[in-house]
C-alpha cells in the first residue's frame, strides 16, 4: 500500500514543476503542401487535412513526389477545425493547412504516450485563433507552450511518457463492445421544452479566494475544463446559509454544461438545474448535458447567461406518448452506448 501511494504521488500533476518554453525552442514544425482534391489519386497513404474527425484524415492517396512522407508526428490544423492536434503514428502526408510537429531535441523521440500528454496543452492554445485567425508559423514562433520540468528545468520527457502509462492501467475496456449497438436517435419526433419548466435554476454564491480554506469539496466556476472544479474547499466554515448541491448539471455564464455526481459547490458566475421531475440519474443527467451545451454558442464574453435569460431557453428532448419527456428512453440512449457500463 505504501508503495502504490508512492507511486501514485509521483505521477501527480504538481504544476509548481512546470514552466513556459518558447514553441519554437522545443519543436521543430513546418506545413504541409496543397494538392486539390482533382489531383489526388487514391491510394494507401492517409491525407491530413484540416478536420477534427478521424484523426485528420480526410483521404487515402498515392501521394506526388513533392508531397513529403511524415511518421512518428503531432498534426496541428491551421484553418478549418483551427488548433486541433492529432498524433500519426504512421506514414501521412499533410495539405498546406496543417503544420507538421515533431520534438527539437534529436535525443528526444516522440511516441504515442508523450503524444497524448502533448496533445490537450496544444489544443489549449485553440482559443486564440479562428477563421478569420488562422494559425501561421510566425504566430506559432510567438507561442509558448506550459510544460513539466525535471531537475535541469528542461522538458521531463519521462514524467509526460510514464503519467500516460500510468492512467492508461486504470482505463477499463468493455470485451463486448463490438456487440452494443446504439439506439437511432430520430429528433424529428422530439419536442422543445422551456428550460424553466424543467428545472429550477439556483444561482451560487460568491466566495472570493481569500475566504477560501482547503478540503474536499470541489468548489465549481465559470470553467471549460475540468468539469469546472478550480479548487478543493472546506464546507463547514461557510455561513449556514451557503449551500451545497449534489449530483446536479451546471451551466456556468459562458453555457459550459457539467453533471455532478458528488456534493459540490458553486460560485455566482454558476447555475445549479433543480429537476422538477422525479426520474434522475446519471445516464438522464449525460443525455441532458448533451442537448444543453448545443445552445452554448449564443453565449461569449459579450453575451454572458443570466438565469431569465436560461429559464427561457429551449431544449428538444425525446417523448414518450403523453408527449412528456421519456425519461426511460433518454437513459436507455445513454446505457447502449460503448463503454457506458464503466460510467
């Protein structure tokens, strides 16, 4: 037991360990070359272009003498789905609209561990850039990029490789998943319902950072990441009139949706959903996040949600033959799909 706790502290994200790097200090890049679709012959090679399905790949072809063979890379889209990033493990060759990534340091190889450790704090750059701001190599010289060090204060290679290891054991795969095929999803004959008629909608409490007093209650914010868990908190010091909340959604001032399934907390740029209706669970609380966070594009730092504002937003959601939301059918949905056994 000793040792696994040990273990488990050694591959704990301590972000005192990490610093910024210049991009350009730590990988080399360069972009792809156009070829129209009328030019592409098919063949046996993966094309990658500026998609977020499939990994990039949009064809397979025989590729030019001037296309340059690529493996053992990170893809990073310029246009399009700007600032998606793929690991190709494999041979690949890229259009004009993705940049090439590969490790500096020729000690250093790239492999799909580091790869999946890189690829989020990429990613993370993504907000930054649009259609109409296109990822360029000169705005990628400016970049810095948020990595662990060791104990020189370079890259830690081996931390980034083993942590991936290490949470990939605890990932559980389900044998029969071939076997599990997804109920049809036929939104013709779904409904719109006001959002106020389906919950009550509480607003958090503000607590400023000095108030706060470490613990385990996972305090909830206006955040995209993270479930929006910024911080772990002692409950009882808070005035008795402060509330927790548990296994509920959230929908934050920027319609960032989470479920919850544990007691929480939340601040005031947060809104708590209150079902008024009796079925709830965790497979109905994920079918509803899901639809929710279809609305989330209305929202920005210019148009922030307010609850009158939520309670007059409307959903479309399955029914049963009352024309009544079907609850069972929402959470059967939610069971058929793969690796929902592991919820």
């Amino acid at each position: 037991m000793l040792k696994l706790k040990k273990k488990m502290k050694r591959y704990k994200l301590n972000l005192k360990n990490w610093k910024y790097f210049n991009f350009n200090d730590i990988f080399s890049f360069e972009r792809g070359k156009r070829l129209v679709e009328l030019d592409q012959i098919g063949g046996d090679i993966p094309y990658i272009a500026s998609s977020k399905k499939n990994n990039g790949i949009t064809n397979t072809i025989n590729p030019p003498e001037f296309m340059k063979l690529y493996r053992n890379v990170l893809t990073l889209n310029n246009s399009g789905s700007v600032g998606y990033c793929f690991y190709q493990e494999s041979d690949i060759v890229c259009s004009d609209h993705v940049t090439v990534i590969w490790i500096k340091d020729e000690n250093v190889k790239l492999n799909p561990y580091t790869a999946l450790y890189l690829k989020p704090i990429i990613e993370s750059m993504q907000y930054k850039f649009n259609f109409a701001r296109e990822i360029s190599d000169a705005r990628l010289n400016k970049e810095k990029i948020l990595l662990p060090t060791d104990k020189n204060g370079n890259p830690d290679w081996y931390f980034m490789e083993n942590y991936i290891k290490h949470i990939s054991k605890r990932i559980k795969y389900d044998k029969v998943i071939n076997l599990r095929i997804a109920k049809k999803l036929d939104t013709q004959k779904w409904k719109w319902f006001d959002i106020g008629s389906l919950f009550e909608i509480k607003k958090g409490e503000r607590l400023i950072e000095e108030e706060r007093i470490r613990g385990e209650i996972p305090l909830i914010t206006a955040s995209s990441e993270n479930n929006g868990v910024v911080d772990l908190i002692s409950y009882p010091h808070f005035n008795k009139e402060k509330k927790c909340f548990e296994n509920k959604i959230t929908i934050d001032m920027f319609f960032n949706v989470f479920y919850h399934n544990y007691k929480y907390f939340s601040d005031d740029n947060v809104h708590t959903l209150i079902p008024l209706f009796e079925k709830v669970n965790t497979y109905i609380s994920l079918f509803l996040v899901a639809v929710l966070k279809e609305l989330q594009f209305k929202y920005a730092y210019g148009r922030q949600l307010r609850i009158k504002r939520l309670e007059l937003e409307k959903i479309k959601l399955p029914i049963d033959k009352r024309g009544k939301p079907n609850w069972v059918y929402m959470e059967d949905y939610i069971k058929s799909l793969p690796y929902s056994s592991n919820l």
